[in-house]
C-alpha cells in the first residue's frame, strides 16, 4: 500500500468523539492495553506477546460490530494460513463517504497503540487506518468501491481457492518465498509462474474457473 499514499491530519477528517457506545470501547481498550503490559502471556505474535488468536481479539475490541454498516470482511494472510509473526489484522469494508469510517475509529481506536489514520491519493481516495490491539496490528481499509470490486478481497479469494485447489505444495512455497522477505501477491505469482505485474496477474486470476485455476496450478514449474 505504498503507491500513492497522502497523509492526512485529523481535523481534515472533522473527526468528534461524541458517541457514547464508542468512547466506552475507547476506555475499555485503555484498559486492556495497560494491563496487558504487566501480564502474562503464553503464545507468541511478532514483538510481543498475546494469549488470544486473532480471531478472539477481533471479537473483543468488538471491530467488526463497529464496522456492521460498512460490510467489513477480515482478509489477508492470517485466515489464509500463511501468516508471518508480524502480520496484520487485515480487514476491507465499504463506505460512500469514508470519513464516516474514520471518524468512528478515531472514537473508538484513537488511544491504541501506534494509531494512525491516512488517505489513498489514488481514485477514490480509500482510508487505512492503522493500530494495535491486544499486540495484534490491526490495517482497516475503507474504500467507496463494493468489497467485491475491491482488489484486496479479489486477491484474498483467489488466493484461498488457490490454496485449497493446490494445496500443501503451494502453501510451503507460498510460506518459503515469504520467510525470504516476498509480498503476498508476489509471492503465489512467483510459485504460479505468473508473468508481469504480480498484483495484475493475481487479481485476473479471480474471474477464472475452478477448472482453469487447476490448470494454471498443474502448469507451475515450481509445484
């Protein structure tokens, strides 16, 4: 997401923090922070350490029930099964006017760890919105595209077609290339054998069959 990325400050988003509901999300998210860095913990994710999965702390910072009007959608590598230590929370949601979305983050996520909030100069100008919950990292990505127009869910489900169609040999390629430092996109391009632009090739692979995936998986010199 570094291609076209302006940074925007705060009051251009005309952002207030009246909602009841959702500065008692705040508070309460203070409060786990705090004691979170005193606490103990038993599994290990990126720096830190957290005894939730990712799927718990969604549910507990109640994300996705903030997000209900937007139709959010968690996305990425983590529900994929091929998540790196310090992957993110990745979730897309839809919203016509995304300062609506920024404004109910800013309420509800503003006193998290490293919260950040920008805007896309590319069309549409789409909001990500950044932020650590429980030692998870969390990027929410509010576009006025459809989620399924959007190009991060077309590549998240392709790729999970892709992974269950192939699967152990591409996801140890897949899990191999990215311990090397590759993207995702690059990544399944790369072990796919897929020439050019590695976003471009991804994305058109979404609007191909079962049949077609199977035939471009069995063609891969590297499976």
């Amino acid at each position: 997401m570094s291609e076209g990325v302006v940074t925007t400050s705060l009051e251009r988003f005309g952002l207030s923090s009246s909602c009841p509901a959702l500065m008692a999300k705040r508070r309460d998210l203070s409060r786990r922070s705090s004691k979170s860095e005193g606490g103990s913990a038993v599994s290990n994710h990126g720096d830190n350490m957290t005894s939730l999965s990712y799927e718990a702390v969604i549910d507990r910072i109640g994300i996705l029930d903030i997000l209900a009007p937007f139709d959010p959608h968690v996305v990425g590598t983590l529900p994929l099964g091929i998540a790196l230590p310090n992957s993110d929370i990745d979730i897309v949601c839809q919203a016509s006017d995304p300062d609506v979305v920024a404004n109910l983050l800013w309420t509800a996520f503003s006193s998290a760890d490293d919260f950040t909030l920008y805007r896309w100069s590319a069309r549409g100008r789409p909001l990500i919105a950044k932020f650590k919950a429980e030692s998870w990292p969390f990027e929410i990505f509010a576009s006025t595209e459809l989620v399924a127009e959007q190009s991060g869910w077309q590549h998240f489900v392709v790729e999970r077609q892709l992974l269950d169609l192939a699967g152990f040999a591409l996801r140890d390629q897949i899990m191999a290339l990215r311990l090397q430092g590759m993207k995702t996109e690059p990544a399944f391009a790369t072990a796919l054998g897929l020439p050019g632009d590695p976003y471009e090739a991804m994305r058109a692979l979404y609007w191909l069959s079962e049949m077609e995936l199977a035939e471009i998986i069995s063609n891969s010199p590297e499976l």
